[in-house]
C-alpha cells in the first residue's frame, strides 16, 4: 500500500485557504459569509495547525510544546502571506486582526492535535 506523504494534505489545505482568501468579497461562499470573519479564521487555520503538528511530531518526532509552537508559527507565517495575497484582491484587504486570529488558530489545532495523540483513549499513531 502506497501512503502519501505528511506534508500532502498540509499543501493541500493552504491550496484551498489560498484559493478562498483568493475571491473577491461578491464570491465569498455563503457559510463563511454568516461567521464572524476572526472566528472563520480560526477555524480554517486550526485545522492547518492541526496537520502541521500532525506532521511535525511525526516528521521530527518534537517535544508536545514544540509541536504546537511549530504550528503556530506555520499559521503565522502562511496567514501573513494570506494576509498579503488579500491586499490585491478586489472588495478585501490585508487585516491585522485576521492575522491575530489565524496564530491563535494554529495554536488551538496544535494543542488539539497534541491533547488527541496524548490522550489514553487514542491510539497517538492512528492521527
């Protein structure tokens, strides 16, 4: 059995935020449209912290502290760029605020990641 590698659906989801923050403000899907702009920001983004500890524990087999840390800054730095990719898009703009909230996003999907894999009542290799 062929596995895809860690890192796959990571790139995967930063296409698909890449695409989203890519619509204009007219073409924004309607369930992001009826959640408050940070609280959708934090969702999209723990899920990518989610992946990218994911795949930090198991590419480097980090400490749980580290893990998080390393998705944090992932979504820090891959939201900046987000952040930047908006500014050229018409009806969007570049917000600090969103920026704030894709960080506290990875953060919350590190520590999920790293509360599921240490929990007894999961198998930490079956994430």
């Amino acid at each position: 059995m062929i596995r895809a590698p860690l890192w796959l659906p990571i790139a995967v989801y930063c296409l698909g935020l890449f695409l989203l923050s890519g619509l204009t403000s007219e073409e924004v899907p309607t369930f992001y449209a009826i959640l408050p702009d940070k609280i959708a920001h934090v969702i999209l983004y723990a899920g990518l912290g989610f992946l990218v500890a994911r795949y930090s524990k198991a590419a480097r087999r980090t400490a749980t502290g580290t893990t998080v840390a390393v998705a944090g800054l992932f979504c820090l730095l891959y939201g900046l760029t987000d952040e930047f990719h908006q500014a050229f898009v018409p009806g969007r703009s570049a917000e600090v605020g969103d920026l704030i909230a894709d960080l506290v996003g990875g953060l919350l999907g590190g520590l999920l990641y790293a509360a599921l894999s240490l929990s007894s009542f999961t198998d930490s290799k079956s994430l």
